[in-house]
C-alpha cells in the first residue's frame, strides 16, 4: 500500500460566485485547472467555476451535484499519492437537461468573467484555418442562432445575450492542444459571429479577450485500477474523482478583459507570448504520444507505460523529440530540450497510470497536422530527414487501415471518410495516396513532394511487413 498525503482546502465554499463556466468539464479539467484555482482560492478570492458540458457527460454531471460538488484528484507514481479534494466548481449546467436559456443566461451574467474551454481540438470547427461552414453542427447553429449546440454556437449566443443585457465583456480561454490555441477560438467565434450579426462581431472584437494557454497533465480515462486507487485514497469508490500523473504546468498568456484568479499563486506561469510553450509541449510530448499511440497499438500495447518497457521504442520516442522535434522549436526560455525529453520519457513509464494507447489515439487526424505533420513540413522545407517522424504519420495510416480492416472501433472525426478510402483503396501505394488527400489533414500540395512522399510510403511499408522493431531499424539505414 503506498503512502497516501492528504490535501483539503480551507477557502470559505459559500463565499465563492459563479465566475468561471468551464465548457468540457471532464477528466483533464478536473485534474488540471480546478486544482489550480483550488490553490489559488487560498487567496479568499470568490472564482467559483460552474462545470459546464454541451453534448455527453449529463450523468457526469448529476453525479457531481449528488456529491455537493466535491471531489478528489489522486496524483499518483511510483514515488508515493497524493489525495487532493477539490471544492472550486460551485454548480453545473448541461444545456439538454437545464436549457439552452439558462446557459446563455448565465454567459449574460455580470459575474461571468471568464469562459474557459476544452473542447478538444475537433471542438473548434475549423478547417484550413477558417470556420468549417459545412460542419454539420455549425451549419445547423448558423441557420438556427437561437438554439445553438456547438461550443462556437453557444459561446456567440451568450456573448448576444450578455452584450443585449448591457453588461462588458469577458475572457474566452482556449485550454486545448492546439498551437495558438486563443487566436483559433478567436477565428472560429468572430467568423461566426460576422454570420450572424456584424454589430455583434464588432462588439465581441472589442469587449472579448482571447489569451492563449499551453496545458499540461496527463490524466487518462477514469478505469477499475483508477477506480481501486480512490477507494484506497479516499476510502469510496468515488467516480466524480479522478487518478492523475503529479506533475502539471500551465503557460498563460496575460490577457483577460475581465480579471481572473491568480493562478501563478498555485504554480501557473503568465507571461506575455505562449507560442514557444505551445510548440515545444505539442511537439515534444504531444508528437511523441501519438508516434507511441499508434506504434503501440500496432505492437499490441495497451499503455504508454508497457510501450515504455520496449527498449527500441521507448529510445525511439526519445530520439523522436531530441533529433527531430526539438530542432525545429524556437527557444524557450530556461528550458533544456534535453533534459525535457528524459522527463517525458520518465513521465510516460509512469506504471500508476493507464494511459491506454487506443485513447490517445483518438480523433488522431485532428491532432497530427500539429503534432507530426507541420514539423515534418519544417524539415521538408529545411532539405532535412526526419525519419521518425515519418514513421510516426506512417504508424498512424497503418492504425487506420488495421483498425477498419478489424472491425474495430474507430473514434475520429473523419471516421466516415477514413473507412471509405480503406475500404476503396488497395493496400499500399494507392492508400497512402488516398490518405494523402485528405485535405483536413494533409496540406494539399505535399503528395506533390517526391521527399516527403517516398519516406512515407518506405515507413508505412516497413509497418505493413514487419514488427515495428523492423521499422524503427530501417530508419536507421
Ligand atoms: C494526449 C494528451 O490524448 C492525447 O492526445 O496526447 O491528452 C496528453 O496526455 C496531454 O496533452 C498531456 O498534457
């Protein structure tokens, strides 16, 4: 049995005012952001967040009310376990058993000062940059504004009620994987927004911030082991709760219209440009769990920590972030990309957590354009190899390919048309081709690469004869 150190919190409860709406409450904002406004409520500050989903999570939801909002993040790794309670979320609100009314009506509050999100990277409809107008839902909430069910629908909708009810504006503050992740929830907001109503995007420009964050802990999905850890924690098998890795970080960029709780007073950095952050995190951590993901998958791997146990890959998603990642990252300030690296890689064999390899690879053709694909392009670019990162976007064609061809679940926004080009295309040349069309994910021109495609097609089939360890050693030749 490890030894379990206890935090509680002392902050007065009935002080705090619903300031935060966090739309996405689910495992990683529970873990990540609630526990540092929880710090940062010592202050006897009066942020209360109400937890806020706009799809599934409903029962998540009314579990949390049944628990007076209560709850514990265990911090666990092999070094000991830590049982945080947490009491910052004051209420919730879920727009299909509240209302759409009441949600807008609470981004209409004066109290509200700050709407934060993690919607994941599919959340920001968006496409080559811009608002996707052919997403379903956006296109549906562009011809019923009333009644919005998209993050971007429902944030305009409130923003016209608040800015109807004459009350200033507040901070919308993106938390999600993506580079510049601000500037994209601005893109997405006001490109609807000017759809709608150009009085109201004029307004949104000026009253509405949009800071950027970099977010970092690895939280994986609530499970059995999890679930044992509570019950030893905390002594219920509590599911409002949550088991994650001890270290944390948050960079936010200074840039709140309305205020905001001093989260530097619980370790969070502010500073005025996140860019550096942003890359050197997606990149390096994010660019090497998804080359983990789907090799791992491949392998026949259920955790990061079992893909840690393979001495070839694990020395192959350290090489990835020292040899290829890193190089094409801007410097950070007091940061040793290195050293970096080794934590990650300390951090990935953490054996308390199970974080399954079929759950980061998720919704992968929404995160690789970020995480391999755009420092492939650098290197593409520059006249430079970068192998494993080849093998990487290869790795992932292949989970695709063998995922459908399985039978198997596939959870991605472009599941439709990814079991469609497998299903029409013939296994090699033709399909990576396929798949190099894929706009949303491929930059248009880059099958037009002889360098970038050859190296590609010379991974994927490495990955379609072989073990990965094959792979991974004819990027050595
Ligand atoms: C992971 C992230 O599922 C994924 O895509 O790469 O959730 C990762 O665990 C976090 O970004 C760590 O901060």
């Amino acid at each position: 049995m490890p030894t379990i150190d206890h935090v509680t919190f002392s902050f007065d409860r009935a002080a705090l005012k619903p300031r935060i709406l966090h739309i996405g409450f689910g495992a990683f904002a529970r873990a990540h952001q609630l526990v540092y406004l929880n710090e940062a409520l010592a202050d006897g500050s009066d942020w209360g967040v109400i937890a806020c989903r706009l799809n599934s999570g409903q029962d998540d939801l009314d579990a949390l009310d049944r628990a007076d909002h209560l709850y514990h993040v265990i911090e666990a790794d092999d070094h000991g376990v830590t049982a945080r309670e947490i009491g910052a979320v004051c209420a919730t609100l879920h727009p299909k058993r509240d209302g759409i009314e009441r949600l807008l009506d609470q981004i209409a509050q004066p109290d509200l000062s700050i709407i934060s999100l993690t919607i994941t990277e599919k959340g920001y409809t968006l496409r080559d940059g811009h608002l996707d107008l052919e997403h379903p839902g956006i296109a549906a909430d562009l011809n019923d504004p009333t009644a919005p069910a998209t993050a971007i629908g429902v944030i305009v909708a409130g923003l016209d009620w608040r800015r109807k009810a004459g009350h200033g504006g507040l901070t919308v503050m993106s938390c999600d994987n993506l580079p510049h992740n601000g500037a994209l929830a601005r893109t997405a907001i006001m490109e609807f927004a000017r759809l709608r109503d150009l009085d109201l995007a004029d307004w949104i420009a000026q009253e509405v911030s949009f800071p950027s964050t970099m977010i970092d802990r690895i939280v994986p999905a609530l499970d059995s082991d999890a679930l044992d850890l509570i019950e030893t924690a905390t002594g219920s098998r509590d599911e409002n709760s949550i088991v994650a890795e001890p270290f944390r970080q948050w960079v936010i960029e200074d840039n709140f219209a309305a205020g905001r709780p001093a989260w530097e007073k619980a370790g969070a950095q502010i500073v005025p440009d996140v860019g550096p952050y942003e890359d050197m995190k997606l990149r390096m951590l994010n660019g090497a769990h998804s080359f983990l993901a789907c090799l791992g998958v491949l392998a026949g791997y259920r955790t990061i920590a079992d893909c840690m146990n393979d001495v070839t890959l694990k020395q192959a998603a350290r090489q990835l972030m020292v040899d290829e990642q890193a190089p094409t990252l801007q410097p950070v300030e007091d940061m040793d990309l290195a050293q970096y690296a080794d934590d990650l890689i300390a951090r990935f064999g953490n054996s308390r957590l199970n974080h399954q390899t079929r759950q980061i690879a998720t919704d992968t053709s929404a995160k690789l354009p970020q995480r391999l694909i755009a420092p492939a392009i650098q290197h593409l670019h520059q006249g430079e190899d970068c192998p494993l990162t080849y093998l990487g976007i290869a790795a992932w064609l292949r989970y695709v390919r063998v995922t459908v061809e399985a039978g198997l679940p596939l959870p991605d926004p472009l599941e439709a048309e990814l079991r469609q080009i497998v299903q029409d295309a013939d296994d090699g040349g033709d399909y990576v081709m396929a798949m190099l069309a894929l706009g949303q994910v491929f930059s248009p021109d880059l099958a037009d690469y002889p360098r970038f495609v050859r190296p590609l097609f010379a991974a994927y089939e490495a990955l379609s004869q072989g073990d990965i360890g094959h792979a991974i050693a004819q990027t050595k030749e």
